[in-house]
C-alpha cells in the first residue's frame, strides 16, 4: 500500500494494486459520518469495436450496449435486488454510464464491510438470458422515447453528433431502439468478458473507512475470484478530421423560449500542451472569464433582452479534439451568435482577472475536498481520463500564468463551428 498527500488539501489518498490488476484508492476524512463507494471500468459508450477478450478479430457491437449493460448487471440469477438490499442497510445505490466509463456506487453511515462484499459480488456475477435482456429493451425504448421529447438532451446530444464525423463520442449513451433491438445476451457476455475484468476497473473510497481494513476486505474478496491479469484491451482507434460534419441543424418541440447551441472544435496539437487536463483548465478560465455569469457580455446580453437566464459552457473531449459548446436561450438567435462571435475576435484577459478566477477556483477545490462525493468523483474521473492522481493540482491552478493563456489564446482557430436550434413548434 502507497501512501500520498494531496498537496495542499490535507487529504491522503492510499493506493493499492491487487495481483488481479485491481486498483484501489481510498481517501480516509477524519470528520466525514458516512462512507462513500465507487466501483469502475473503464468501459463506456464509445468502445463499440474491439478485441474481445481471448478472440483475434475486431468486432462491432450495438451502440448502446455499454449502458444496457450496466442495466442487465443489477439482474442476479438469485433474484435478489442490490437496491432492495443496499436500503435495508440504510444505503443510497446507483449506477451510471458515460462515454468512457461506468461506475457502480452506493453510500451509508454502516454495515460498510458486507456493503462492500455486495457491491464486489454482483458487480461480478453477470446472469444474462434471452428472456431478461428482452425484457430489458422495452424498459431502455422508453427511456428513449421519453428523451426524444426532452430539449436540453435533444440540443446537446445534436450538436455533439454534428460536431464529429467518426468518432462514436457523436452517438447518445444509451443508444437508439434500432440499436438497443439487435443486442443480444452474447453480445453483453463478450462486452462484460473483455472490459469488466479487475485488471480494467478500479475501486475509490472516501469518508469514513480505515484503509488497511478496507484494501484487506476488498483483497479477500478478490482472492475467491481467481481472476488472473490479462492483455490489455485492443479498441479502435478512429480517424477524426477537424471539420465538422454538419454547419447547421434545426428542430422544433412544445417549448416556449427558442435554444441555440454553438459549438467549436479545436484539435489538440495544436497548443502543444504537455497535459489535456492543463489546456482544458486554462480553456475553462477563459471562457468564464468572458462568457461567466458574471462577465460584461452576458449583463450586456441580458440588459439587451437577448439573452434569456445564462450562457453554459460545456466542454467535450476525445484524445484528438476538444469541443467547447456554448448554450443558450434567446429569442433573438442571430443577435446573439453575433455577439458571441464578436466576443470571440477579441479573447484578452487582464491579469487581474485571470488571478480573481484562480482565487475562485482554488476556493472551489478546497470546498470540494471536504466533500466525501466530490472528492471521491474528482479521483475517479481522473483515473478513467489520465490512468493517474495529480498529487499537485492545487498548485497547478497556482501556476497558471498570462504567457501561457496568450499561447493557447493565440492558437484557437473558430473555423470549425456547428449551430444547433431547437424552436417552438408554431
């Protein structure tokens, strides 16, 4: 077991590697009353062509499956729910997929040592059937159906799937019923086989835990499973070429307030930033600065009665490219593209400013460190993107300078754009 501080955030994370490749990372709080656990693969929803696990060729599986998958693991051939059973021990559980992982949890103030055995057991004992993963489409179309209605996913997902030409990022996580109707139990045997092996997950414990008492329950309950390391996992890689796939896109739904999605897409060489994370920080601070709640543009916007509420910035990324999205509700839509383009001609911050919005940030991590689920998703999302810790990051934010932010100002390119509307059905 390895021992590390979080410089600066007076947090301590243990680190320990089974012989079975599974990771484990648990950050004790002293003061915390409640124990929160995640439970990880590195397995989402854009891995839809690989090797699978002991097979020589690619293959391609719906789309959608890795959240079907996630849905199916909570099926035990026992019959026993894991909810049912985490809340008569007083515990929340839950799960989630995302395009690059998905995270089975649960969080409570007791019983963590038979919560934890549960969670390590049914995670691992996939009971997949015919009659089971049928029953499942029907739940998972209505899930579909019910989002084909809602704006927000509508506009989000659009001008992502407009935004890239190859890369499966452009496809909703939970699939599409053409999709979700081809999977098969097979299928999810091979997607479970090949990326929910332990040398391809992780385990984060924050709050109250011991960590030698917790690595040696986790150790024991591994050594029953036998699971030796294997291969690592081949996935494709996907060609993708800077320019968009779609300019332009309208659709209209039963709201009242037209929204509008502009979105750019910048390819990571471009900056020549050692670390993503590094440009995606000084990216995130300077668009707040210019397009933040607070920002001269947006009280513009508002006193104006172009913008309706706040413009949110949101950032989408692949290992090629990042996708920076500004969202909006406007009834003037073309007023404010223009001012956001025009804002975008002239991207200068003043010191004063950049070190104000390294304040608030600091602030927002030393917060964030006192949060048993903050923490715990701060060390398990890096994990998923970067395979490590940042053991620094408070002094990272420290270090972010003028020089750098003109560097990587001075090489955005806003050539490769995408509009989303969504408008009221007259």
């Amino acid at each position: 077991m390895i021992k590390k501080n979080l410089t600066g955030l007076d947090l301590e994370v243990f680190e320990e590697t089974l012989e079975n490749g599974l990771r484990i990372f648990i950050i004790p709080k002293k003061n915390a009353n409640n124990t929160y656990v995640t439970f990880s693969t590195n397995y989402g929803s854009v891995q839809n062509d690989f090797v699978p696990i002991q097979e020589e060729n690619m293959i391609s599986v719906p789309l959608g499956i890795a959240h079907f998958l996630e849905h199916k693991v909570f099926e035990q051939e026992s019959g026993e729910d894991p909810f049912t059973f985490y809340s008569e021990r007083g515990a929340d559980a839950n799960a989630n997929t995302t395009n690059y992982k998905t995270t089975y949890l649960f969080s409570g103030t007791e019983f963590l040592e038979e919560n934890l055995n549960y969670l390590l057991d049914y995670v691992t004992s996939p009971y997949f059937t015919d009659e089971n993963v049928e029953k499942e489409k029907g739940i998972i179309e209505q899930e579909i159906k019910m989002y084909e209605d809602d704006p927000y996913t509508r506009i989000y997902e659009g001008v992502i799937y407009n935004a890239f030409v190859n890369h499966p990022i452009r496809y909703p996580i939970i699939g599409n019923i053409e999709s979700i109707r081809k999977i098969t139990k097979e299928d999810l045997y091979k997607c479970y086989n090949t990326f929910y092996h332990p040398s391809n997950m992780y385990i984060v414990i924050s709050g109250k835990v011991k960590p030698e008492q917790a690595i040696e329950w986790i150790s024991k309950n591994q050594e029953k499973k036998e699971r030796k390391k294997v291969e690592k996992i081949k996935v494709k890689e996907y060609e993708e070429p800077n320019e968009v796939a779609k300019k332009e896109e309208r659709i209209k739904l039963n709201i009242t307030i037209p929204k509008v999605a502009l979105a750019y897409k910048f390819p990571i060489k471009d900056f020549q930033v050692k670390e993503k994370s590094t440009l995606l920080r000084y990216l995130s601070l300077l668009f707040d600065i210019h397009f933040g709640s607070t920002s001269k543009l947006v009280e513009k916007l508002r006193r104006e009665d172009i913008l309706n509420g706040h413009i949110e910035v949101d950032f989408v990324d692949t290992n090629e490219h990042i996708l920076v999205i500004f969202f909006a509700e406007t009834k003037k839509e073309e007023e404010w593209i223009e001012q956001i383009e025009k804002e975008l001609k002239d991207l200068k911050v003043e010191k004063e400013e950049l070190e104000r919005k390294k304040k608030v940030l600091l602030s927002s991590l030393l917060y964030m460190s006192d949060n048993v689920y903050s923490i715990n998703h701060m060390i398990m999302n890096r994990i998923n993107r970067y395979h490590f810790i940042d053991y620094t990051i408070l002094q990272k934010i420290k270090d972010v300078n003028m020089d750098t932010m003109k560097e990587i100002t001075e090489k955005l390119n806003f050539s490769n754009r995408t509009l989303f509307f969504v408008e009221p059905k007259k």
